[in-house]
C-alpha cells in the first residue's frame, strides 16, 4: 500500500491596493462580504490555511507593504481547489466587484507557488515569489493559474 498524503500544499499571495482606507464607507461592502468569503474558503474542499492577525482575525490589518495595500495568503491542497474556490463558489461576487474597492495593479499581484505539506508560508517568502514572478515571469518557484506548474515530484 502507497501512502497517498501529498507531499506538497499549493501557497498563494494575493495583494490589493485599496481606493480608500479599510473603515471608510467606500470600502463596506468589501468589509460587509469579509467574514462570509473566508468562512466560505475555510468551508472549502481542499484548504489548508489562511492568514490571520494575531487575534485570529482576517488579515486585513496586517499591512507589510503599506498603508493603502492589503494582503491575503493562503494554502490549499492543489491549484484545482483553490481555483474552484476563487472561480466556481461564491468568492466569485466580490470579485467581479473588485474594482470598486481595489485600484488595477499593473504588475502581477497574485503569485502561486509549492510547498512541503505542513509548513505554513512566511509573508517574507511570498514576497520574494512576487517579486520573482514579476521579474523573471511563471517559473516553477513563482506561477499563475494561467501557467501552474505541477508540484515536486517526491524525493525516493
């Protein structure tokens, strides 16, 4: 018998630079949908994990690259679970409505990447795979849905 486990989790990145501070009422119903989307991912077939402030709230209030940008991290067993989770459930609402609340970014803002099953991303880590996704484009290291790379395979 073959132990089926993976071997790796799919991280992701997803930052946001904001049209308006986070309380104010251009923002609410960004905030009023909050809670309700990260239940729904949590709910999820596949994740594993998300990012949360120290007392186990959204991240929202974790600002590591400035005041106007919020991020959102999270791990997931495959590309497909996060995929159907970000296209084909009710995360689909809010962003189609994005840009009412979020300024288009011009550069890659979301970033894919592997890692060994039980470890949990570093934000330090996943800002590197930005940036090494915006400068060297999709690589095994740092991809996209639009061109995932499988995971490692695993070691004999």
């Amino acid at each position: 018998m073959t132990d089926s486990s993976p071997t790796h989790h799919l991280a992701q990145l997803n930052i946001a630079r904001m049209r308006a501070p986070l309380d104010s009422p251009a923002m609410s119903g960004f905030v009023d949908r909050l809670d309700g989307i990260n239940a729904l991912a949590e709910g999820s077939p596949g994740f594993v994990w998300r990012l949360v402030d120290g007392d186990g709230d959204d991240a929202t209030g974790l600002r590591p690259l400035g005041d106007d940008t919020i991020v959102n991290m999270s791990v997931w067993e495959t590309v497909d679970s996060l995929w159907n989770f970000t296209y084909r459930s009710g995360h689909m609402e809010p962003l189609r409505l994005r840009r009412q609340w979020f300024e288009h970014m011009g550069e890659a803002h979301t970033v894919l990447w592997w890692i060994p099953a039980g470890t949990v991303p570093t934000l330090d880590e996943a800002w590197e795979r930005l940036n090494l996704l915006r400068t060297d484009g999709p690589s095994a290291e740092a991809f996209t849905f639009r061109s995932p790379s499988s995971p490692p395979s695993p070691q004999n």
